[in-house]
C-alpha cells in the first residue's frame, strides 16, 4: 500500500515508531477480567495522511480505528471484524474493519465534514447524532458472517462500542480512545483501552477498576510523551494483578493493488467498459475506498481490457 507520508522524520524514528504499535491483550484480577491495550499512533498518523483528513475527520474515524482493533483483540486464523456506523450527524458514519493480524483500514462516509464554525472542543456528539451500529465479525469457522445491531445511544463511538458489547454481546464493558494532537493539530500520540467483565467477576473489583479508568491519564498523551504501552499498562492497573496474554504488531494496512483493481474493471460489463473507453481520458483513475490509495490505467490499457472483454464475448 502507498503511503504518502510515514511517522516519523528518520528512518530510525520510523522503526520505533513502528515498533510501538501494538496491542496486548491482557486480563486482570485472576482472569475474570480481560481487556486489550492499543498504541497507535503511527496508525493513525498514517490514515489521517492517506484519508487526507483534518482534525475533526482523525478523531472521528480515528477512533473507528482504535476501536476495531480493540475489537479485533480475540480474534484467531484468518478471522476480521467490521464496525460501521451510519447516523444523522454531519460525519453520516465510517466503515472500518481489523483483522486477527492487528491490520486496520475504513473511511468515513463524509469528507471533508461541513462545519459552521470553528472547533471548541472535541466533543463527537454533534457531529455523530443519531443513528445505528453494526458489527460483523468474519469468523474463518463459520459458514456466514454474524452481525450485531444496535441504536446509538451516545453518540460518541467508545461509549456506544461499550453500549454495543454490553447489550449485543453480553459482556459489560467500558472504552477509551484517546487521540492527541500539538499545538500545530499534528497527531503526536493514539490508543484506547477496552475492559470487559467475564462470569465470575467480582462486583467490587468491577466498581474499583472503572474508578481506575476514570482516573486514567490521557492513553493519547501518555503515548504522546513516549511511555510505553506495557509499562502503562502495568503501572496504572498494577492492584489489579495484569497478566499479559499475547502482543501484536498493529498496522494501517490495506491489501489493495494495482492488478486486484485492474482485475475490477475487467469485471465491468461491456457497456461501461465502452463508455470508459469512449471518453478518451489519457488515465482513469481508480480509488480504494478504504485507504485512498489511487491507481491510474492509461487510455491505452483501457482500451486493451476493452477488446479483450469484446473477444471474450464474442468466443
């Protein structure tokens, strides 16, 4: 996948920088909790140059981001999970999907999003409103996607993820996604949390654990300021006994090219080809949707797929 612009200004500050991205997943309290931690500031560094996006685009699709790879913490094999939302808001939504190899991409619905007048906070709401979530998970197993529904009842995405989890999945839950920004609304650091409760949790472990994620400092600028995704998770939960399950690498990640695109055209019926064909355009330039990756075929190659389409129809 093209990149236009990678984290970090050496080569050495884009290994570590690479390097950070991960996600661990853990449990706490004897194992009747579980939770996954993301650090991903190079990620969502990357979408935001990709997607070409401002401020109030990162943090909205941004947070899909986080919070599909938070999702994608159990997930085994070939599995994926889908999280889309489609509201009322300006946003009108995102698309995102992460896979069991910790690779995340998606795009919003509207872009750039139309705003009257200049940001006063980062609070989500206005521009998410109402409207509905869906979660599919692709599950290598399994004979056909399961997908989950429900209303937004927030209408910021870590709280209706948490509302999601709780009432679809029977498992109560709580998210943080966190993205932080300097002075110039440069993306200096990215990540969330997410804790769920299994059988067997204690009530009172639960109630101490959410005043502890209450009281987190900002997962976005903690990473900003270079702590480490491990060490902050076992300094803030430390009474809670972390024990860590697995880590993974965590990328921006699409598996688009060239020749996949090339094969979509072909693929076209013959009356759009011709049409292509027709315009004479000197390149035709094909999108993916969801990492804004562009790729141009000449008049020439057009031209080619077009009678070759032809013959095909007419053997």
């Amino acid at each position: 996948m093209k990149k236009k612009k990678i984290f970090g200004n050496t080569f050495k500050e884009q290994l570590k920088a690479t390097s950070r991205d991960r996600l661990i997943h853990f449990t706490l309290c004897n194992g009747t909790v579980r939770g996954a931690l993301l650090h991903a500031t190079k990620i969502v560094h990357e979408m935001r140059a990709n997607h070409e996006l401002g401020i109030l685009e990162t943090l909205i699709l941004g947070h899909g981001y986080i919070g599909a790879l938070l999702m994608s913490s159990t997930l085994k094999g070939d599995d994926s999970i889908a999280i889309r939302i489609d509201c009322d808001g300006p946003a009108k939504g995102f698309d995102v999907e992460a896979n069991s190899f910790g690779e995340v991409r998606g795009y919003l619905f509207q872009k750039p999003i139309p705003i009257s007048k200049p940001l006063d906070s980062f609070d989500l709401k206005p521009f998410i409103g109402s409207g509905r979530m869906t979660v599919t998970r692709f599950l290598e197993k399994a004979k056909r996607p399961y997908s989950g529904q429900v209303e937004l009842a927030y209408g910021t995405v870590a709280r209706d993820l948490a509302y999601y989890c709780t009432v679809s999945e029977q498992l109560p839950s709580t998210f943080d996604l966190s993205i932080k920004f300097d002075s110039n609304g440069i993306v200096t650091g990215a990540g969330g949390l997410v804790v769920q409760a299994l059988p067997g949790a204690e009530e009172n472990d639960l109630i101490d654990i959410e005043d502890t994620i209450g009281n987190l400092p900002s997962i976005g600028e903690a990473f900003a300021q270079a702590r480490d995704a491990e060490g902050f998770l076992m300094a803030e939960f430390t009474r809670f006994a972390p024990h860590i399950l697995e880590q993974r690498r965590a990328a921006f990640m699409c598996h688009c090219s060239r020749k996949k695109f090339g094969g979509y055209l072909r693929q076209l019926p013959l009356k759009d080809l011709q049409a292509i064909a027709a315009e004479g355009k000197d390149t035709t330039v094909l999108t993916c949707n969801k990492c804004n990756t562009r790729y141009e075929y000449s008049k020439v190659e057009i031209e080619a797929i077009y009678q070759d389409a032809m013959n095909k129809q007419n053997s």
